[in-house]
C-alpha cells in the first residue's frame, strides 16, 4: 500500500512538473480500423437514382492516434455522386477535402486514440448511368438493371479511380447493413444481394442484407430477376438472371465452389449470390459473396470459375490491387484454369507483379489490356504460368497444402508478393528463388 501511495505521489509531481504533453502536430492516418457500415437506402429504379444516409463507425486499432480519415468514392468519377447534406463526424460538422478525383480525405475534429471509437455520417445521391468498359458490372445502369459494385464511401488508402485493373483497396469490415427501400412495390427476387435477412413474400418496398466479415458490399437490381438456387457444404448459392434460365451457372458455381472447399478450405460465409447484369459486353466482377456477371458471360465456364476463385484470392485473402494485382487476378486465372483443365499462354515480356500504372490509361477507361505486353498476358496468364512453375518446382502437394495453410493464416487480411512468396519458400528444399527473380519485380 504504501509503495504504491509512492509511487503515486511521484508520479503525481512528475505529471506537475514536466511541461503539458504535447499533442501530435503532424497529420495522421490508418488503414487498421475497426469497421462497420449501415447504409439506408432510397431506390427510384426506373430513374437509376438512390439517395443513402450512411453510418460509418470506426475504432482506431493503430498503435498511434488519428485525426484524419480516407473514403474512397468511385461513383464520383462518373459524376454519379453528390452529397445531400454535411458529413458529420461524432454529430459535429466535420471538414471534407477532395485529394483525388476519387478520395474523400475526412476530418475528424479531434485525435482518435488507440481503443477509441467515433462515427461519421455521409448522406448522399448516386445518379446512375451507364458506365461501360471496365466498369460495366460496378456501379452502372443498362437494360433497367442496376448493378451497385464500389458504390459507397469506403475506407481506403488514398488512391484515385483508374482505367486498368480494379481500383479499390479495402480492409475487411466487421459488418456491412443495407436497409433499402424502394418507390415502388417491386418482385420479391428483384434485389439480388448476399446476406439478405429481410425481403417482401411476394411483392414490396424493403429489402435488408447484412454481411459480416467483408471487405465491401454490392448487390444488383433488377425486377425481372428470377432465381435459382442450389446448396454446397452448407453455402447456399443464389443465381439471379434474366436472359438465361439460371441452372447452368448455378452448376457450374456449385462444382467450383465444392473443388475450392477441398482445395483452398471452406468458403467462410452462407451465401454466395451470382447476379446478372444489364450490360451484353465489358468484364465481370467479383466482390465478396457476391459476382456480377455481364450478359455475354452468364454461363461462360471461364469467368464463372475465375470470379469464383475470387471469393478466396481477394475477398478472403485481400491484396493491393492497383500495386500487386496478380495477387488476386494471377490466383483467380491460375485457378480458374486448373478447374477446366486449361494450361497457360502468355506472351508477355513484362513482370508479373507489375502495378496497373505500367499501362498508361484514364481515369475510367483505357489502357492495355489485350496485346502481348497487356495487362491480361502479364498479369493473369503469365501470372499462371509463374505460379505453375512454383509448383512444379515445389510439387503439387506441398504447393497446395501450404497455399492452403497460407489462407488460413491470412485470411480477411492483406497479404503481399514478398509475404507470401517468402512464406512458400520457406515450405520447400527446393529453391524457389531464381523463379522469383525471372517472373518478378520484386525479388530483382
Ligand atoms: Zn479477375
């Protein structure tokens, strides 16, 4: 007791003595936040407009105290996004700054230390349109669907929308809510989203889905939707199409889904939702739980595998993917290939690990994709050809168990190049080396 009345005391005229602690003069930031979104939501269909009250609530887990946030916003690079009120931090105004065309820098009014938690309010309006190329099944409208991929302010380093590659860099959040309503009474299959809790039995106006455990939330509307469903190891699968009878996706979902479980492990959530969008052409698009597939690949066995394979090589394990895409799109095309049974062609001279930015484009459009030096022969197919020689080197059944064991040990996380590569070395006599050193940048 005494002691501890000592120690007090000291401590006590120590605190007297030295000067006031200063607080922390330099801006700062982080990407490790504890995240949760609740997204309400008004949906005008036929006029391709939603107006939503987003609540974003975040616990700083960085060992150092913040007093700014990032949120990225695609929308805006299509002029879809405008706000309908002040962003309100805490309850209190707060000061938004645009760094990027993309990136929403916010505020906070004050330091959030470790452990400490605070809220921040983004009401706003998408007006959607049409978006084509590389964005046809994110955020767009064709044919009176209304697809909704990287719609919403969402934590992300600062980064700006990009014509190549997918532009979003996200952390897993511990919940994503929507509450959406619509103007009209709509068919109960015309919202296709994962983690639906709520929908009308027949025809009505709300809609609520709830995901845990996601790096983002997209969902797709459309009222001529019909559906089809099948279940694998307890996952229930959701087809939703219009042009097509859904039974052959479903199939072939179903058959990637049952060789990834045994492959990769489970598949972590109940659901998986594969939903066409209104677009015929442009590229399909992965989010977690949740595939949009354009037109033209609804029954396409190759894109149904390849965004398959994205539910475990960028929604479970997360990965820059604007600096190190053939993190998620060299697995997604190296898996996708083994489930057909299709070897690798590339003619590409470039490294495997390269950024998007090594092929120059616009903001929403543009750049190499096709050519030899292309971003599809660099970084998906000669992606393949890489990671087939790692396990040829390795044989195929230390490569997979311990590609297996890395999923489990990463799993929601961000993983990287050297991370992983550095990881399956140390699985094998064999030396994997100067294979990293041929394919990639980032051994040179
Ligand atoms: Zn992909």
């Amino acid at each position: 007791m005494a002691g501890l009345l000592a120690m007090l005391v000291a401590f006590a005229v120590t605190v007297h003595a030295a000067p006031a602690v200063a607080a922390p003069t330099k801006p700062a930031t982080t990407m490790n936040l504890g995240q949760s979104y609740r997204l309400t939501a008004s949906l005008d269909v036929p006029a391709g407009r939603i107006r939503v009250i987003e609540q974003v609530t975040l616990t700083n887990r960085a060992a150092h105290p913040i007093d700014h946030v990032n949120l990225s916003v695609l929308p805006r690079a299509f002029g879809y996004f405008a706000f309908t009120g002040q962003v309100r931090v805490g309850g209190e105004p707060a000061a938004t700054r645009w760094t990027t065309r993309t990136n929403l820098r916010v505020a906070l009014g004050r330091w959030l230390d470790r452990g400490e938690t605070i809220s921040i309010r983004v009401p706003f309006r998408l007006t959607i349109g049409s978006s084509g190329g590389a964005f046809t099944a994110r955020t767009s409208r064709d044919r009176g669907v209304i697809s909704f991929g990287e719609w919403f302010p969402i934590l992300s380093r600062p980064h700006d929308s990009y014509g190549v590659g997918d532009p979003q860099v996200t952390n897993t959040a511990d919940r994503i809510q929507l509450d959406l309503t619509t103007t009209t009474r709509l068919p109960r299959h015309t919202v296709a989203c994962p983690g639906m809790t709520h929908a009308p039995e027949v025809r009505g106006r709300h809609w609520t889905c709830v995901s845990e455990k996601v790096r983002d939330f997209a969902f797709v509307v459309n009222p001529q939707f019909r559906l089809t469903t099948r279940t694998v190891d307890g996952i229930q699968l959701r087809i939703y199409t219009e042009s097509v009878d859904g039974s052959m996706t479903a199939n072939k979902a179903r058959n990637a889904v049952d060789r990834l479980n045994n492959r990769y492990g489970m598949y972590p959530w109940p659901d998986l939702v594969l939903a066409e969008v209104g677009a015929a052409d442009g590229f399909s698009m992965e989010y977690p739980r949740i595939i949009h597939l354009t037109r033209s690949k609804v029954t396409d066995s190759y894109v149904v595998n390849h965004e398959v394979a994205h539910q475990w090589f960028y929604a479970q394990l997360g990965n820059d993917q604007m600096r190190e895409p053939w993190l998620d799109e060299g697995f997604a095309d190296f898996t996708a290939r083994w489930l057909m049974g299709v070897g690798e062609f590339q003619c590409s001279g470039r490294e495997v690990d390269s950024p998007v930015f090594a092929w120059p484009a616009g903001r929403t459009s543009g750049g190499d994709w096709q050519s030899c030096d292309g971003y599809f022969h660099t970084v998906f197919y000669k992606g393949t050809e890489f990671l087939n020689a790692v396990r040829g080197r390795m044989g195929s059944q230390a490569f997979y168990n311990a590609l297996r064991d890395y999923i489990a040990g990463h799993r929601f996380r961000i993983i990287t190049t050297r991370g992983l590569l550095d990881f399956m070395d140390g699985r094998t006599d064999a030396n994997l080396r100067p294979l990293y050193r041929t394919y990639l940048d980032a051994y040179d």
